[in-house]
C-alpha cells in the first residue's frame, strides 16, 4: 500500500535523508528562535561595530570558534598576520598571502575587515632598521603603506596606520613615543590614499585631553597622517 506521492527516481534513502534534514533544519530555526540576540545585533542598536581579532587558521579550521566567530561579530582584525614584519623579511619583498586569505573570509562572509597595522615599532622588519639614509627608509615606509592600501582598497574598510605612536614618558612636546620612523624618518606625509586611517594608542594620557583612553585620530599626528580625507573619531571598536 502506498500513502501519499511518489516522486519518480527517489529512493527509499534519499526519502529519509530529506525527512531527516529537514527535520533538523526545524530544529535549528527553532533554536535559533530561543535563542538569545548575537553580540553583534545588540552592538549595532547602539551604533557600535562589534568584532573580534582573528588568526587565518582559526578561519579555516572551519570549527565552532568559526561558527561563533559569525553569529556574534560583524567585523574582524587581524591579530598578527598583516604586521610588517610578519609578512616582510627582505627588503622590497612582501607575502600577501595569509592577509589575503582573511580579507577573501571578511569579503565571503560579508564581515568588515579592519587593517592591523600599516606600521608599528614594535613589529618593524630588521632589514628597515639597518637602512643607511633617510631617502631609502622613507620610501621603504611609503611603498609599505601604499601597496597595502592600495591591495586591500574598498575591502579594507579602515586601517591602524601606525600602532602606538603616543608615549609621553619619553618626554617630547608632541608626545610622540621615540621610534625607528621618527629616527630615521621624521615628519612625511602619507598623501590622499582614499582610506580611513586610525591611529592607535592604548592607555597614554595626552596632556591636552586629559584623559586616560584610546587616542583618536582627529589629534595632529605630524609623523605619518598629516593628509587624509577622512579621519575616524572614534577610539579602537575591536
């Protein structure tokens, strides 16, 4: 006796796998349904971009880190891999491949993806400080942050340009921490790259604001962002 309509070609098998998935599927919605807003839903209604920094192969461990990693956050960073020295070992010489990897994820999945960072003392190559003169370690710099700017345009929606320049304890009236670009460098610009550049700074209190916090990047940084069309005023969201 048959009960109901018979699809032509399906198979006992594939009858009870589709009942099975589709049983599953009404699971899930309804678990989805108790459960609680994501992070990045409850941040959004209060104007904040919720996210969280990432390593490539937590990406592509494709695990549960990945699952959460897309119900709660609506933007990614990464942790270390974008760094100078991470992706650069000799002069003129630069691996995009793991940056690009977690831009292609951000683009996949419809995620914002910050830039960290174009430049950092901290995480400078060897080869750009034992550069001779001032004329090879400017353009050094400048090649570094335009092809990065320029690879990742309108992927990229904003960029920590240069992490940690404020120090105050080293004394100068500018409040600018001494490093390897001041030493060598000094004051350049960047020009019009069409991004939205942030200086990042965490936990330096600046004289003339008072106050103890990320530094935003509407304060004049002589050093490397003295032209840009759009400054965000917000400190680090991630």
């Amino acid at each position: 006796m048959r009960y109901g309509k018979v699809i032509p070609g399906l198979t006992r098998r594939q009858a009870l796998g589709g009942a099975l998935a589709a049983l599953v599927a009404g699971r899930c919605e309804e678990a989805k349904a108790d459960a609680p807003p994501a992070l990045r839903e409850l941040a959004a209604a209060k104007g904040i971009l919720y996210g969280s920094c990432v390593q490539e192969a937590q990406l592509a461990a494709h695990d549960d880190f990945t699952a959460l990693l897309l119900r709660e956050c609506a933007a990614i960073v990464p942790e270390n891999e974008m760094k100078w020295q991470w992706m650069s070992h000799r002069p003129g010489e630069e691996d995009f491949s793991i940056p690009d990897r977690i831009v292609d994820f951000a683009t996949r999945f419809r995620l914002a993806a910050r830039g960290h960072n174009l430049l950092w003392y901290w995480r400078t190559p060897d080869w750009y400080k034992a550069l001779p003169d001032r004329a090879s370690a400017e353009g050094a710099l400048l090649r570094r942050v335009t092809e990065m700017c320029r690879r990742y345009r309108r992927r990229v929606f904003c960029w920590d340009v240069v992490n940690e320049p404020i120090y105050v304890e080293h004394g100068r009236d500018d409040t600018l921490r001494r490093t390897v670009f001041l030493h060598k460098v000094g004051d350049i610009e960047l020009g019009d790259l069409d991004v939205e550049f942030q200086r990042r700074d965490l936990g330096q209190e600046v004289p003339e604001l008072g106050r103890r916090e990320g530094i935003a990047a509407d304060v004049e940084m002589p050093l490397y962002a003295k032209r840009v069309d759009r400054r965000s005023r917000s400190p680090h969201p991630l």
